[in-house]
C-alpha cells in the first residue's frame, strides 16, 4: 500500500513510503530549530511536494500551520505575522525570509524513520486567512479535530475514495486547497500538484491522468468555457466538476457541460466552517448550492431581528457543526461571527420546502437603494446574460438623495454600450436595481477562489463625483 504513488509533481512521482519518510525527516528537522507543542509556524510556500511535507511535517512535530499565500507582497505579510506571531517560519519565499528566520524548502530532506505522538485533537492544526474582501484578513483558526471533521463531511459530500484522482489548480494555502490535499492523503487517492494554474495543463492532465474529480472556482470554470479548442481534449474520466467559493454562473456551467458532456457539482462553505452544503452527485442542479451535508446544520434567521424565518423566507444563512472553526485572531472578532453558538456566514439566502439551499447574496456586500435592499448577484445574473458581457460585478456607492447608487463594471468580449446594459436589467428587474453607471474595466478583480474584491473596485470607480 505504501509503493502506491501517492502525488505527481511535473515528472516527479511520490510513493506515500516516500512522503512519509521526507516529513518525518523535515518535522526532524522543525524540533532541532525549537518547534514544540503548541507553537505556531509560518508557512509561505509556492506550490510544489515541500509544501504538503512542510503542512504534515509542522504537525508532526506539534505544531499549527499558519498558512501565508505567496502571492502576498511585504505588507501583507506584515499584517498576517503581527496578528498570528508565529514562533517559526518555514518556506521558499524571501519576503518571509526578510522578515524573520526561515527554514528554506529548497534545502536538502533527509529521510526519517522516526515516529511521533498523534497530534492532540484540541489543539490548533491550521490558522487559514479570510477572504478580506470587505477589510484586512482575520486568520481563521482550526483544530486537529474541527479540520479532520471537515475533510470528513468533504469526503462523504464527494464520494471520494481510494480510488480517484483528483488535481490540485486551486492555491494550497486557500482552505479548499488544503482540504483537497489532505482529503487525498488521507482517503489514499493519488493526487497531481501543479506549480500554477495553467488551463491547458489542467485539460491535458485530466485526459493524461484519468482525472475523475475537478475542482473549479469561477475564474476556472469562465476559462474552461470560453476555452476555443476545449473538445479537443478527452475529459470523459470526469466523474463531475465540483464547482465553488462564488455562485453558479448558469451559463458559464451550462456551456461546459455542453461542450464536454461533464456535469457540476455545486457546493458551498467558507473558510470558518470549509463545507456547509453540496449537491447530490446524481441530481445536482445549478440554481441550489444543495443540501447541508451530514453533520451540518443550517438554519435561516432575520438580517433585522435575529429570529429564524419561515421556510422559503429569506435571511441570514448560519451553520453549527464540529467542523466549525475555533475562533479568530484577533480574536476579538470571534464573538461577532456566532450568534447563540451558530456560525454566521454573512450571506444572504433561504430554504426551500425540500430542504435545498439558495444563496442570494453577502450581507454585507448588499446595496440600499432609497431603502430597498439590492443583491448585486441579481443584477450581476442579469448581466451575464448578455452575449457581450464576459465578466462582471456589482456595487453600491454613497448618494445623497439615495442612500447608495449601483455602479456595474462590466468586461466585454463584443460591442455594447452602457445604455444598453442599464435598460436590459430596467426590462428584467425593478426599476431601483438598475444600475446608475456601468464602467467597462479590462478584468473584474478577485481573490483566487474566485470572489469579487468590490472594495477595490468601490476605491477605482466608486467615489461620488464620479456620478
């Protein structure tokens, strides 16, 4: 069982002896330096095998990973220290290494054969940064127990097993790619890393590896759709793409799918508590983010009041589950998140009667118009709907006589103008949703999980002289 090639890495192949071996000898090498139970380190690592060494090595040695993306410059950095204080550091970046000592990933592993105690299952494992897309990121912390309850409910909600083969394209320090290593490792189903997302190389890999789970966040799954030679690769091994992070687009889904024959999976969670929902695997519609998983609860309360609604009403989606985090750094923000024990996501949604799950919009990403509350998803999906629109995104922006006015920042793959966008949502919504102005940017920005940073965008085009 341990000859099994366990991950793929360029030409490189690792039998699961093999990674073993090389963390046992780097967590070796982590309590020479002092790591001991309970301190945290610091990883900020490109995507390569030492970054799944170095996560299952600071474990090992008692250790919490706190996971630093790469493509964070200097300040970013700063602030993710200042708030976490690591002990020690690890990785292959030299802006970690700037700013305090780093074990380099590009040095030497030797192999261990040394054993260790389990890790304690209330301590912390794993300290993962929000998205930050309303403000500076929160670290949010798990334990050993709260993320292995998670791969758990990820492994059941997919059907994984031994015997898949899945591809890691999304970042290795965003939860979901943390998730999708270690639901690997631990189900023993082979896995390939890539050092960057690369569309080709995905498609090419799908076909060369017998892929049979994919994973996708928007901007993958807009660059699998308008990919111009997409049946030309063999994607027939696909079990489904599990889609994620951000809502369906339906007819970016709806494109693939006929293109490949490759159905979606719908899914839904957060970084505070990583699955929350998904679609059945047979049935999977695109307009539900599916039901709770097993050990999951969900419930529905007032944005005003707090009380949970009537099903089919919307409000406020929370969640309870052992797979929740525990609790923030700083961590006077934790008690902001849960209310009565029940995590609070920020998004807006409801139930239906069959117990499937619509999300409608974030709670703090809702735009009050003269009063009325407006979700940029709506807008946004009416929108896309225009041949010429290839991406877009919704926000409010301070009025006078208002409250707040809708901008639309539109990209474009054809002629169109702002009039005609701004009488194409008059046509489909209520008049107080209709954009004020539609601002035409070369890309919409986001996070790599694929959600749309708005406050940039509020910072470039949202001032209310602009208007």
């Amino acid at each position: 069982m341990n000859d099994r090639i366990a991950l793929s890495f360029d030409e490189r192949h690792y039998t699961l002896s093999e990674l073993d071996g090389l963390t046992a000898g780097l967590a070796e090498a982590l309590i020479e330096r002092g790591v001991r139970q309970g301190d945290r380190v610091a990883l900020m690592s490109s995507n390569r095998p030492e970054f799944v060494l170095a996560v299952r090595a600071i474990w090992l040695a008692g250790g919490a990973v706190v996971l630093i993306s790469p493509a964070w410059k200097r300040g970013d950095v700063e602030h993710a220290l200042a708030v976490t204080e690591p002990a020690y550091a690890i990785g292959d970046q030299p802006v970690l290494a700037e700013l305090m000592p780093t074990l380099s990933l590009d040095a030497p592993i030797t192999p261990s054969t040394a054993t260790f105690a389990e890790p304690v299952p209330s301590e912390d494992a794993v300290l993962v940064f929000s998205s930050g897309t309303t403000g500076l990121p929160k670290a949010v912390r798990h334990t050993h127990a709260s993320f292995a309850a998670a791969v758990e409910h990820w492994r059941v909600a997919l059907g994984f097993t031994g015997d898949d083969r899945i591809q890691i394209v999304t970042p290795p320090s965003h939860i979901l790619g943390l998730l999708n290593i270690v639901l690997a490792l631990r189900t023993g189903a082979w896995m390939r890393l890539h050092r960057r997302f690369d569309l080709d190389r995905m498609l090419h890999h799908i076909e060369a590896d017998r892929i049979t789970v994919e994973m996708a966040v928007a901007p993958i799954a807009l660059a699998i759709a308008s990919h111009p030679d997409l049946e030309s690769y063999d994607l027939s091994s696909l079990r489904y793409i599990m889609w994620g992070a951000t809502p369906v687009t339906p007819s970016v889904a709806e494109t693939v799918t006929r293109r490949t024959g490759v159905a979606w999976v719908p899914a839904y969670g957060a970084s505070e508590l990583p699955v929350i929902a998904c679609n059945p695997l047979e049935g999977a519609r695109l307009d539900s983010v599916g039901r709770p998983v097993p050990g999951v609860e969900i419930r529905v309360v007032s944005t005003t009041s707090g009380e949970e609604v009537e099903t089919g009403d919307t409000g406020e989606i929370q969640a309870r589950s052992a797979s929740s985090m525990a609790g923030y750094l700083p961590d006077d923000a934790t008690a902001a998140a849960y209310a009565d024990g029940w995590y609070r996501t920020g998004d807006v949604g409801y139930l239906d009667d069959d117990g499937w799950l619509r999300l409608t919009d974030r709670l703090k990403e809702m735009i009050k118009v003269r009063g009325f509350q407006v979700a940029p998803a709506e807008v946004e999906a009416v929108l896309h709907g225009h041949p010429a629109v290839a991406d877009c995104a919704v926000f409010g922006v301070p009025d006078p006589a208002d409250g707040e006015v809708i901008v639309a920042a539109v990209t474009t793959t054809g002629s169109v103008d702002a009039d005609e966008l701004i009488e194409l949502v008059g046509t489909r919504l209520a008049s107080y949703k209709r954009p004020r102005r539609v601002v035409f940017v070369p890309e919409i920005p986001r996070l790599p999980s694929g959600k749309v940073l708005r406050r940039v965008l509020k910072e470039s085009h949202g001032r209310p002289a602009d208007l």
